[in-house]
C-alpha cells in the first residue's frame, strides 16, 4: 500500500500514466532495515511511506526483480515466500530478545523461527551470497540458538541451558564463554544490521542484473517526488463507525482518490473472502476484525454502478487472489441454502477481476477501521 501511495505522487507530480514501481519486497526490506524497525513493511501504511521516501539508492524493478529471480531457477513466489519467512522469523527473535523468560510455547517459537532462518537463507542461494560474513553470522546465531534451545529437556531446572534461559534478556541470543555474555540486547541491532546488508545486497545484484538486461532501475527521483508530502495513518477501529460518521471517512477517501492521490486503507481482510452473511462475522461488537486480521490495501478509483458508489482497491495478493472470492462467495451461498440465511455478499458488494477488487461502500464499511491521509506545509 505504501509503494501504491509513493508511485500514485510520483505520476501525479510528473503528470505521467506509468512507471516501473520497485519490487515491494526489496523496498520494504530495505526501509525495514534502514530505520531500525523489523518488518515495517508489514504495518501502517503511513509508517512505511514517510521512512520510504527518503530511500536514494537506485531500486530494482518489480520487471527486473521478476527476470533476475527467474533467470536464478526459482520461482518469484518461492523466493517472495523465503524472504517473508525469513523477515518474520528475525522479526520473532526480535520479539523474543526483548522478555525476561520464556515460556515452552515461546521456546518452540524460537526453535521454529531460528530453524526457518537457516532453511530461508539456503534456498535463497543463488540470490544470497551465502559466503558473506553477515550470512554466515546470521546462520551461525541460528544454529546457536537451535543448540541451545535443543538441549533443554523436560522441567531439569538445574541444568545449564535452563539457567541461561532464565537470564534476563539474553534469553534467545546468550553466547557465554568464561561467564561473559557476547551476545544479548545489542543482538537485535546486529540482526538488524544483517537484514539491512542482506536486502541491500539482494537489491544491488538485482539493479547490476537490470542493467545487463537493459531494464530501467528505479531511480531516487521517485522518492524525492513524495519529498514534501507526509502522510498520516487515521485509524478509527474501536469502535466501529456507522451512519454518517462512517460516510464521512468513505467520502474522504473519495475524494482524495479523486485529487489524484491513491489512498491506503485499513480494513478486515475477512471482507475479500465474502465467505459470510453477517457483519458479525467480520467485526466484533468492539470493531476488532474476525475471521482475518487486519489487512492494508490502496483505494485506486470510484466508480458507480446503478447510482451505487464502488471503491476500486488494490491489493497484494496478485491476480490469482480473485479465484479465492469466488470461493468464499461458493462457500457462503452453500451455507446458507443449508442455515435458511440471506445476505451473502455478491456482485452488488464485491467483484474483482485481474487482481483488483470493486467494493460497494456499504460492504466495504464493514471491514473499513482506517486510511491514509496526505498534507503538504503550507506556503507562506
């Protein structure tokens, strides 16, 4: 949503219609590592657009990305799954660093999270140096923490690990040699450090192979176009807005869109499913979401159908992701005909085609907790 956001300033500042957007994995990756914090690119949409566009290094296409990964033998899916599961297992030990005891549960999320890293990196062989130094400290702090972790059997409160485990922060990343911890909160900035070089590395092969290819890179003027504006996350999620407080927001959406601006925002993903009749399966009382967590897209355009106001959104999913609605719409009206219900949500709600949704603003209201909204100073 953030790439949409900075690409939707850069055409309209331009007066262009396309451009090569770079690779949302690569730029959200190096934004992620570049401002210190795991995995932005999996929060607010505000968040990751003001920490973007101060980004100045040439990033690689999502054309390049896409013929550098296939021309490397793996699909651009494997390697989108990798790099994710890689983000996320560092951004879990991160977590993890932070607590004083581990629970079992939280234990086995290290074990899993630090097993995933070390299969993550192997398979991105070929587009990951593997003989870097910063690759070879990421696997090597994995496999410690397998070590350690893997040792610990049953409730032996006595043994070593166990002890170690129980100390204060070093409770994932402990290295002891002659009682000297050599690892422990300043851990979670060298990770971040590794993340960094591994995603700027990735992007500088990438950018080395576009040029080969005669595939334009995406250069620093697409940043700085966003340079004046900043962007602010509205969020109204609890509670849950109805009436004319509701309309309110879908208005302004409108017509930011309309301005030129594709705007960001924040619903239930369980909405892009249709998969049932009631609002009370999306939302609870509270206005937290159900059946799916919360969910970040970019309103692209308005558009009406019969006299009736449809958003037309963009998400990540890809093209694909409009067979997964029309099984969720399957799903619905079956259990429906079976429960005597009405009310499954179909073309008058939500359509999609080519990876675009188009939600009417009485469906979407029912997923809808936030957007994005755009200022620039005032001149004097």
């Amino acid at each position: 949503s953030g790439t949409d956001v900075l690409t939707g300033i850069f055409l309209r500042e331009n007066r262009l219609q396309s451009v090569d957007q770079p690779h949302p994995i690569l730029l959200g990756g190096v934004v992620s590592a570049g401002v210190g914090r795991s995995n932005i690119s999996s929060g607010l949409t505000c968040d990751f657009f003001n920490a973007a566009k101060n980004i100045r290094e040439p990033m690689c296409s999502v054309r390049g990305f896409n013929q550098f990964v296939s021309d490397s033998g793996m699909s651009v899916n494997s390697v989108k799954d990798n790099i994710n599961k890689l983000d996320r297992s560092m951004q879990n030990l991160h977590n993890l660093i932070k607590k004083d005891t581990l629970t079992v549960s939280e234990r086995n999320k290290a074990l899993e999270s630090a097993n995933n890293i070390i299969g993550a990196t192997c398979t991105l062989n070929g587009l990951v140096d593997l003989n870097d130094a910063s690759i070879l400290k990421l696997v090597d702090e994995a496999r410690e923490v397998i070590s350690k972790l893997s040792s610990v059997e049953g409730t032996s409160v006595g043994s070593t690990v166990m002890n170690m485990l129980r100390l204060g922060p070093a409770a994932i990343l402990l290295r002891m040699t002659g009682g000297s911890a050599l690892y422990s909160m300043s851990g979670r900035r060298a990770m971040n450090r590794i993340l960094d070089k591994t995603y700027s590395n990735l992007n500088a092969e990438c950018v080395k192979f576009s040029s080969t290819k005669n595939i334009p890179s995406v250069g620093s003027n697409f940043f700085t176009a966003s340079n004046r504006f900043t962007c602010h996350d509205q969020i109204y999620k609890n509670p849950r807005l109805t009436g004319n407080a509701l309309k309110e927001k879908l208005d302004f959406i409108d017509r930011q869109v309309r301005a030129g601006y594709p705007t960001g925002i924040f619903v239930c993903a369980g909405i892009f499913y249709a998969k049932y009749p009631k609002l009370s399966s999306y939302r609870k009382p509270d206005g937290d979401c159900i059946n799916g967590g919360g969910h970040a897209v970019t309103v692209t355009g308005i558009e009406y159908r019969n006299g009736k106001r449809f958003f037309k959104v963009r998400n990540s999913w890809g093209a694909g992701s409009c067979s997964t609605l029309t099984r969720g719409q399957n799903v619905c009206r079956e259990q429906a005909a079976i429960n005597n219900q009405t009310g499954c949500p179909g073309a008058n709600s939500i359509t999609c085609s080519g990876g675009n949704y188009y939600i009417s603003e009485d469906y979407l209201g029912k997923g809808l907790w936030g957007h994005t909204r755009l200022t620039v100073p005032r001149r004097r």
